[in-house]
C-alpha cells in the first residue's frame, strides 16, 4: 500500500491528523485528504515535509 498517515506540526509536536491519506490536493488555498475509509478533512494550512520512505506527511498550520 501507498498510503500515509497526515500530521500536524504544533509547539515542537507531530499529532496525527488523518491516517491511511491515499488523496491528498490543494483546493482553493487549502489542503484536501481524504482516507481509505473514505473520511475527508480540509486542512488550512501548508505542507511542511512530505517522507515516502516513512509514509508521512506533515502539515503547518498558517
């Protein structure tokens, strides 16, 4: 599988935000995701490192 788990990046601290992300866009300013599970979330924020190797995706908040 290809999927990431996505966290938020806040005071020094990586919290889990979405697990199992397998889309992930921008739209409209922010950052669209949406889970195997079908759960999606729009996040106002931006990316602040994505590791393949890891599957994980870290986000900031603006």
């Amino acid at each position: 599988m290809c999927e990431a788990n996505a966290y938020i990046y806040e005071n020094g601290k990586e919290n889990l935000y979405l697990e199992s992300v397998d889309i992930m866009r921008p739209e409209e300013g922010k950052i669209y995701l949406r889970n195997l599970f079908g759960e999606q979330k729009i996040f106002d924020g931006e990316i602040k490192e994505i590791s393949l190797l890891h599957h994980k995706i870290v986000l900031t908040k603006r």
